[in-house]
C-alpha cells in the first residue's frame, strides 16, 4: 500500500539546536542517524515524502539547500508550519482508519521506524 508521509524537518530529520530559527543561518546541519536509508527505502516503495517545517517561507532557498546537501529527496516541502498539528482524514467505506501519527523524542531520528 503506498503511503503519503509527512515528515518534519529539525528535530526528525535534522539535529534541533533549540535556539530558534536564527541557529538554522549559524549552526552546522547535523542530519539525524537513519534519515537517508529510511527515506530511500520508503521512496523505493513508492511512498510520496512530504517535508514540514516552522521554518519561515523566507528561509526556504536555505532549507532546499540543505536538504540537497544531505541527498534528502521529497516531493513537497511546506513552510510555516508552526504551533501544534492536527490531521483530520475521514475512514475508508470500509470503516479502515486511513491515517496515523508518530511523535517521536526530539533528535532521535526516523532509522527505526517500521511502517
């Protein structure tokens, strides 16, 4: 079954530094451990990667470069995603529950994760 995922970026995908988006201009990015295998794998299968983030619409020519850096492929990155998130999807006729979240720690990364 392919599978839309969203993903976010700092503190799933890249370290989260904590101190506020003007540490994405001077910090490093680290990426987190697991990232690239796990995403070509789930690009393998056919799945559609959607990237998130708080980060400001202004910093995205930042962000698309340093995702290409790291080889992070996706096929939509939306900006400004801020505050808590919540997914509203209906059920299939079949009464299947077609969506699904994962909160994981901050900066442990998405190589174990198992879909």
């Amino acid at each position: 079954m392919r599978r839309v995922i969203f993903l976010d970026i700092d503190g799933v995908l890249l370290l989260h530094h904590n101190k506020g988006l003007s540490a994405i201009l001077t910090e490093k990015p680290e990426l987190l451990p697991g990232t690239i295998d796990k995403i070509n794998e789930w690009e393998a299968k056919g799945h559609k990667i959607i990237l998130t983030t708080g980060r400001m619409e202004s910093m995205r020519r930042i962000t698309e470069r340093q995702l290409e850096s790291f080889g992070i492929f996706y096929s939509m990155l939306i900006m400004e995603v801020s505050g808590d998130r919540v997914l509203i999807n209906d059920k299939k006729p079949d009464g299947r529950i077609a969506a699904s979240v994962i909160n994981l720690d901050r900066n442990t990364g998405i190589g174990e994760i198992e879909l």
